[in-house]
C-alpha cells in the first residue's frame, strides 16, 4: 500500500507518539507492513476486519516476545504474527482452522 509522503510523516509522528505514551518505546515496526496488513484483511473479509487483526497480531506478539511462547524479539515477534495473518488473509474467509473444520466444533 503505498501511502503518500504526507500521510506517511503523520503516521510516524503518530506512532511515536502512541509508543511513548504506552511506554513501548524499543518496538521498531515496520509501519507500511501493518497498513498492508490491515488494509488487505479489510479488502479480504469486511472493514472491521484490519482493526481486529492487527489486535490480534499485537496480542500474538506480546505473548512471543515476553516468552510466553517462543521468545523472540518484539520485532521478529510482530513479523511472524503478521505473516501468519497476511496468510490467513488470503484464503478471505474462508480458511485457516475454521476451513478445515475442528475450531467451529469448540473443541
């Protein structure tokens, strides 16, 4: 998604300002990638649907980087989050678990 000059100095003067008022200052994201992210999960299922992925992807992340799966990094943690949601994206909805059956079961 390319965004223009502009809008792309606004968003980064928002996400500094956003991780310093959360007190999450070492995060580097790669802004451009969660805007695909969101845009493309929006595109492939309903608008609503970037708002909540990225949570999702944040949520995720936090659970890598704090060790409570895999301890990664921060920044390695929200690629792989996010790489794991932009393959989920592409199957719209109608892939992922659900597809295949068992989480629609409550299992």
């Amino acid at each position: 998604m390319a965004v223009h000059d502009d809008n792309a100095l606004d968003l980064d003067q928002w996400s500094r300002r956003l991780t310093q008022a959360l007190q999450i200052l070492d995060l580097k994201v790669d802004t451009q990638e969660i805007l695909q992210l969101a845009q493309r999960a929006s595109g492939a299922l309903s608008p609503g649907a970037g708002a909540l992925t990225t949570f999702y992807v944040g949520y995720a992340a936090a659970l890598d980087a704090t060790g409570n799966r895999a301890g990664k990094t921060p920044d390695q943690a929200v690629r792989d989050a996010a790489a794991t949601a932009l393959r989920l994206t592409d199957d719209g909805d109608h892939g992922g678990q659900d597809g295949v059956g068992w989480a629609a079961t409550g299992q």
